[in-house]
C-alpha cells in the first residue's frame, strides 16, 4: 500500500506514536521539514537547501534527487515511489513524497 507525505503533515505530531505506519509517515514528514544541517548532533539529517536560488526545473530535479536520499537513509522501513509537488504555492517547492512503507508483522 502507498501513502502520501509532505512537510505541512506535521501539524498533529505525537511523540512515541504507537502506530507503526502512523510513526514511519511522521518520521518522513519530519524528515521533509527538516534543513540539513539544523539539527544538534545529527548534522547529516533532512534535505539540502543547495536547490535554493536555481532556477525551478532544476530546483525540482535537485530535490527530487535529495528527497529520495534521505527517506533512503533515515527512514528505511519506507522506500519512495515517487516525489510530486503542491501546486499553488508561489514561491515555495513542496515536495509531496508517495511511500511505499514494508511494515513486518
């Protein structure tokens, strides 16, 4: 089964979520929200910003590539499909990544 994640799913965030799917899709969320580089002790953790100021074809490609790469790393319960983006927000790339997630029962 597929799921679709973005950064603005983190609006209800729970600490310790018992769900285990609800948990990885958190995690990508967070992961998504995340500049590289921010978080104390994991330096490595989130996406890149070196798409900023490119022009957007090349921006999308860029973080495309990113995205993919850090749900790879930090979340390997999840392997990405596919990686579109919120249309109508002027400005701003909105990566909405579509999951796979393998969940062991």
């Amino acid at each position: 089964m597929s799921y679709l994640v973005s950064a603005t799913d983190l609006e209800n965030i729970r600490l310790n979520e018992p769900e285990e799917v609800s948990a990885i899709l958190q995690n990508i969320a967070l992961i998504l929200a995340t500049p590289k580089g921010s978080a104390p002790f994991y330096r490595d953790f989130g996406i890149s910003s070196e798409f900023l100021d490119k022009p957007v074809p090349v921006a999308k490609v860029m973080m495309i590539s990113e995205v993919r790469e850090a749900v790879e790393e930090w979340e390997p319960r999840a392997s990405v499909i596919g990686v579109s983006f919120k249309e109508g927000v002027p400005g701003k790339l909105v990566p909405v990544v579509e999951v796979e997630i393998s969940v062991e029962e």
